[in-house]
C-alpha cells in the first residue's frame, strides 16, 4: 500500500485535506482568474494542500551534460525525454516529482515540461498562446486526482491531462501537446550523447533522488484524492500507452503486456502502428529511493508509414529493425543505421499515465485486445 511521507504531507498535500476540500475559491490568491467563465464544475475540484505556487515550478532551469549528471543520476532512473530539433534535453523525475512544471525554451521555442505524479502524467506543451508567451505554475488544486496549472499571465486554470483551459479568460482554449517519452537516463544519452540534462541547481532545497510517493503506483492501490468515476475495465494504476488520432477514440495499451513483446505492429483507424518498448526505465513512483525501484517498459507509438509505404518491425538479436530495408531503428523512431539512416517516423501516442486517468478524462477510450 502507498505511504506517504512526512515529507510529503506537509510539502504537497497539507494537514487538513478534507477541510480544504471545501470553499477551494481562492479569490485571494487569484485576483485575474474569472471564476465565472468555466467548463468545469467547482465541485470537481479539489484541494490538493498546498497553496498556489506552493510546489514550485522551475523557471530558469540550468542543464548539465551527461557525464555531469552522471554522479547523481542513475543509468535506470526515468528521465522525460523531448527533442527539437538538434536540442535534445532529458528533463529526471526525480527533480520534476518535486516542481511538477518546467517553463523551458527548447531549439527556440518556448515550452512547459510536466509532471503529475498522482496520475503519473508526463506532457510537454508549446506555451505560446495567441502569440502570447505564458509561464505556467501551480495552482494546489486537483481534478480527478490532476495537477490543475495556471499561467501567471491571466490566471487561467488549465488542466494538465488535456492542456485544456478551463476557468478563466482561456478557458476551453488548448495548448498544442508537444511529443515526448519517459526513457531511462541511459537511453537518452546513448542516442544524444550530447544532450542537456536537467539538473539539481532549482533555487530549491528538496531530497532529490528520493519518492516522497513510496508504493504509490502498485497494481492494487487506488488514486489519491480521486473523486471520478470508476471504470473495472483496467485496474486504475496500470500504466497504458495511449495512441491517439484525431477522428477516433484513443487506443490504451497496458504497457505490462509490453514486457515480453518489445515490437508490436498494429493496425489502429486503419493505419499501420508500431509500438517499440524495446527498453525500459524505473518507475519514479515505487521505492523510496527511485534509483531502487523496479524497472518498467518503456513505451512509444509511432505511425508505421514512410514515403506512403507500410514497414514491418521486428526485434532481431537484440536490434530493432524494419523488415523490408534491414534498417536499425532506435527508441526514438529514428534509422540509426542501413538504407533508411537519418529518417524519422512520426510519433502518434500522447505519453504512458496511469489508466485511471485516461478513462476519467476519455471514457470512450478503447483498450487493446491481445
């Protein structure tokens, strides 16, 4: 069962949860946000404890090369990997369990790396909006158990899960989702040797390296401060990657059924998929130490199609190759040698979270019949 932490009690959720439940308006802490203007109903949100900013974003992240990072972090330890470009930076859940936002510019562009781990959502978000450049914190607030964000610009609520505004002046404005995927440290220096990490200097003393969530993603436990429907379909913390288009609903795949099928090519609204689980990284969410915790597939779906023809995949002596040109393929749907080298495949899945938070916000979703 989970247990949490002194550490995370008074840091993240408050003393009081219940108390604070209750008259979460904080006309105080919010004076730009319109309350009236809404897509949501109030009574579904919660406090999660801390006050607005009271987990604090990263908003001048300083980055290190890989040997750097090295004596810090280890090989196995997930990392939320995003790339533009020639700029490839890994952004470890160890420091992000513990500011949830990072307001980055990436290859010129102006991004928010986040992280809820209630729902284990990883979602990175171009944060320009209406040509406008916003910078993203936290409000305290949750909704079916999600970090509830807010720009500093307008006071916005935007729900994480969907990027979606929903109270204030953006409010069902949505942010464009940017591709990204949890790897472990070691793959994403393998494929960007000189790839940014991510590291400890934030302005914040925190325990670094250490799960203030000790047990929380085990298959039997259910979601903190949840207050959603309930969907029997799958248990509620089986992680599932979701392959999404958009004309049909998204396609779950449990990534536990992934443990022993590394490839796995699939036709999804009639179109070729391949799923690569091909490595793995540890779960941030297990041990109290997340450099002892267990190890999961890490998954991604990518569109199957290039130059209008189908590929077939395949792991072949501990390679990933497609099985017409013979080329070998990394984590990262990218030809790293044979006829293809130096082409890409496009990435179709929105992240690997916990299935329980997939159904409450897309109920309609389909899960993967193997």
């Amino acid at each position: 069962m989970i247990r949490i932490t002194i550490l995370t009690a008074t840091l993240l959720f408050g003393s009081n949860l219940a108390a604070q439940s209750a008259g979460f308006l904080p006309h105080g802490e919010f004076p730009k946000t319109d309350f009236e203007n809404r897509s949501v109903e109030l009574d579904s949100i919660l406090s999660g404890g801390p006050p607005k900013d009271g987990i604090p974003s990263i908003d001048k992240p300083e980055f290190s090369t890989a040997l750097q990072a090295e004596p810090w972090l280890g090989s196995d330890e997930p990392v939320v990997a995003y790339i533009s470009g020639d700029d490839a930076r890994a952004y470890p859940l160890q420091i992000l369990i513990y500011h949830e936002i990072v307001n980055d510019v990436v290859n010129g562009m102006p991004v928010t790396v986040t992280f809820c781990p209630l729902c284990n959502a990883s979602i990175v978000f171009d944060r320009t909006v209406d040509g406008e450049v916003l910078d993203f914190g936290t409000t305290g607030r949750l909704r079916n158990s999600d970090l509830i964000m807010y720009d500093r610009q307008s006071e916005t609520w935007w729900q994480q899960f969907t990027g979606k505004g929903i109270i204030g002046e953006h409010n069902k404005t949505k942010l464009v989702m940017l591709p990204s995927q949890i790897v472990s440290f070691d793959t994403f220096r393998t494929s960007y040797p000189d790839g940014k990490i991510l590291n400890r200097e934030t302005g914040h003393a925190r325990p670094y390296g250490n799960n203030p969530y000790q047990g929380y993603d085990d298959i039997n436990n259910s979601p903190f401060l949840y207050n959603g429907p309930e969907d029997k379909r799958l248990p509620p913390m089986e992680r599932v990657l979701s392959v999404v288009s958009k004309s049909e609903p998204s396609l779950l795949i449990p990534v536990s059924k992934l443990a022993d099928k590394p490839v796995l090519n699939i036709n999804y609204n009639d179109s070729p998929t391949v799923i690569i689980a091909t490595s793995s990284a540890q779960s941030a969410l297990d041990k109290s130490t997340i450099s002892d915790s267990r190890k999961i597939p890490a998954a991604a779906a990518y569109s199957a199609m290039l130059d209008d023809k189908t590929l077939k995949f395949e792991w072949l002596d501990g390679k990933l190759m497609d099985k017409d040109s013979g080329s070998v393929w990394n984590v990262f749907g990218q030809a790293i040698s044979g006829p293809l080298t130096g082409r890409a495949l496009a990435q179709i899945d929105a992240g690997v979270h916990f299935a329980f938070a997939w159904l409450a916000f897309e109920p309609e979703s389909v899960i993967h019949a193997f």
